[in-house]
C-alpha cells in the first residue's frame, strides 16, 4: 500500500461519510476496500473468510459458537489477522471482547484489528501469549488531519500479502510499543525533570558536591533553562535530516516547513520549535530570480511559493513536497541544491562547483553569489520540469 492510495481511502471516507450509517455499510465502502489494499482478495476463501466460526470453550466447559467479521489466512490454513468491524463511530474500546477471546481460543492467532472503518487499532499478545494485550500496539485515524501517510504505510507494508511474516511482525510490534514508551518517557522528563529522578540525575552528573534538597532544587531549574536551547541546537545542526538518512525514510519538506509565504508576507517566521528564522533578502532575492525564470516557461506567479526553516531556504511548485531548488547561504559560498540528477548537471559555469549524493538533494551546484544564478538557468528549469512530471 502506497501514501496515496492510504488518502484516497480518507477522502473516500469524508465523501460519503453522511452514507454510512450502520455497520454493514462501514465493511462495504471502507473496511474491505482497506483489505484490498493490503493485496487480500475477498472473493478468495483460500486467504479471507467472511463470518470466521470458531467454538469456544466457556469457564464451564460448555461449548458456544462465535464469528468475527474476517479472518486472513496463510497458505497453510492457519488465521493470520482477525478483523472486527464496528460501524463508523462506535465506541471501539467497549467492544474489544471479541476480538480478545479469538487471542485466548486460537494459540496460532498473534494479530488482530479493531476498526470502525476510519481508526484502525492494531493488536498482538506481547505481554502475555494468546492474551490480548490491552493496548494497541499501533493504531491509525484515516480522521486525522495530521497523519504522516508515509509513516502509517510504512508500517502496514509488514501487513500486506506476501510480506506477512509473523515473528518478524512480532518484532516491529514490541519495536512499536517500546518507541512509544519513550517518546512519551522522555516527552515527560523534557517538560518536567523533576518527574523523573533518573533523568534529572544523569543530566546534572556534573555536579559533584552533596545534593541537599536546596541544591537539587536549584538544579532542577538549571535543568529547565538547558533543555531548550539543547533542542534547539540540535535541529538546527540538521540532525532530522541525517536521521532520516540514517533509517532511508522520507523526508516530506512540509515537516520542517514552519510556514509558507509570499514574498508579500511577513518577512519573519516561526518555526515549530518557536525559534525565530529571519528570511534574508538574499533569499528573497534568490525567490525573485526563480519565480521569474519559472513565470517566462509557463508557470503561474500562484503556483510558486517558498518556506523558510534551519536547514534551507525551498522553493516549491503548487505543493509543499513538490520543491525545485533548496538554497543554503555561507559566507564565502552559495548552495543551490536540484531535483535533477549528477549526470545532467552538465555546462556549469566558470568557478561552479557540483557535489553529488547530497542529503538535500540529488545535485548541489556551488556559485560565489546569487548574481550567479542565471548561469545555472536550464538546470534550475530542468528541476522545475522534473516536479510536474
């Protein structure tokens, strides 16, 4: 499943949400189309079985009959994924039960979805085998108007047919849970040291005198005044970007974009971490040049638009990930990273240098000045015709 087929189920969902009114209707239009994606074929009883029987075994020995909505299966005939589907806005986590009874039946099951067609929780048994765990390990709103598509695919990539693999999935789920567990460890120690003994000992380790509850006390607000600036610093030492080379995921430039701007607007911007970035007018006037470059090959004045962040000054088309050029000023040297690739970076002018494989871009043409820039015309063009393909 890809990004753009994961929104094409979200805008399916907000287009005929008014339609869906009960749970049948909740399987049809959003549910199984969701299966689909993973590359399951309901019509195949071979790998999806509709109203999954199964006999149970109650605390009296008594056996009773239950059925949960669609069950995948592996080519042995073994259930891989449970899926209960409740109509779009019930209340998922009173109506678990089910599902948990399938984890305690069937020793083979290890996975099972809860969804009422728009949020997916993703379960396991982590803690306890054949005991469903009470948390999701992941979960997803297709509701979400800040959901990372990309991230939340590249997890169900594990899910999907011919990649299901479980002890593997096994993993990437206690992989999932224990990130969890310290974004929100650590989040907490961040806003509030003294929450967390351990973290407010290891980061005042400098400290070698005796810690009297005076001294830890003025400690604790030393600590507080150094936790921002160290943020801070290390995105601005472009840190994102060399992590997200580091793990090969995607870098979508609107998640370091603070703001977009014309070049009418407020010259000021605030990224996310309230740092402030001042837009130079050297940037503005390396905007200027592009945009009139772009304007005199058939682009309209809308469509061209810029954000200012830490690491780079970008210069988009239409949209935020559709980026041309991404400018980086030095004192002695100018930046000018492309779409295009090394090899058509060809006819470079005097004293230009190019550097390939760079973590902003493809190619990176270095001019002495700005005034430079319409030497390297065609290829900030053949960049521009490289976002509209």
């Amino acid at each position: 499943m890809e990004a753009h087929e994961l929104k094409e189920l979200a805008q399916n969902l907000k287009d005929h949400r008014q339609f869906i009114t009960n749970e049948e209707t909740t399987k049809m239009v959003l549910v199984v189309p969701f299966i689909r994606k993973l590359g399951f074929d309901p019509n195949n009883p071979r790998e999806f079985r509709l109203e999954y029987t199964a006999d149970f075994t109650k605390g009296d020995n008594k056996k009773i009959i239950d059925r949960i909505d669609y069950m995948i299966m592996g080519g042995d005939n073994k259930p891989l994924l449970a899926i209960e589907a409740k109509a779009l806005g019930s209340d998922l986590r009173a109506q678990t039960n089910q599902l948990r009874r399938y984890f305690s039946q069937m020793s083979e099951l290890r996975f099972g979805i809860m969804t009422d067609g728009a949020i997916y929780w993703f379960f396991s048994d982590l803690d306890s085998p054949n005991v469903m765990d009470d948390k999701p390990f992941f979960e997803f709103s297709l509701d979400d108007p800040k959901a990372d598509f990309h991230k939340i695919c590249k997890f169900l990539k594990g899910f999907e047919k011919g990649n299901f693999a479980a002890d593997r999935l096994i993993t990437d789920a206690e992989n999932e849970r224990y990130k969890h567990g310290m974004i929100v460890r650590l989040t907490a120690a961040l806003k509030d040291p003294t929450k967390d003994d351990l973290f407010l000992n290891w980061i005042t380790s400098d400290y070698k005198g005796k810690r009297t509850q005076r001294v830890m006390e003025r400690l604790t607000e030393v600590a507080k005044e150094a936790i921002e600036p160290a943020i801070s610093n290390m995105i601005s030492d472009d840190f994102i970007e060399k992590l997200r080379d580091k793990i090969k995921a995607p870098a979508p430039v609107d998640e370091l974009a603070v703001e977009t701007k014309q070049p009418s607007d407020e010259k000021q911007l605030t990224n996310q971490n309230s740092q402030k970035i001042i837009t130079t007018e050297e940037e503005l006037a390396v905007f200027e040049a592009v945009r009139k470059m772009l304007i005199e090959n058939g682009a309209s004045a809308d469509d061209i638009i810029y954000t200012d962040t830490q690491p780079y000054f970008s210069i988009f088309y239409k949209k935020s990930r559709d980026w041309i050029v991404r400018f980086v000023s030095r004192r002695k040297e100018k930046h000018f990273y492309l779409r295009l690739p090394p090899e058509e970076c060809v006819d470079l002018p005097p004293g230009a240098a190019l550097e390939i494989n760079q973590q902003f871009g493809p190619s990176k043409i270095t001019l002495e000045n700005i005034g430079q820039i319409d030497l390297i015309k065609k290829h900030i063009l053949r960049s521009f015709e490289l976002v509209k393909i």
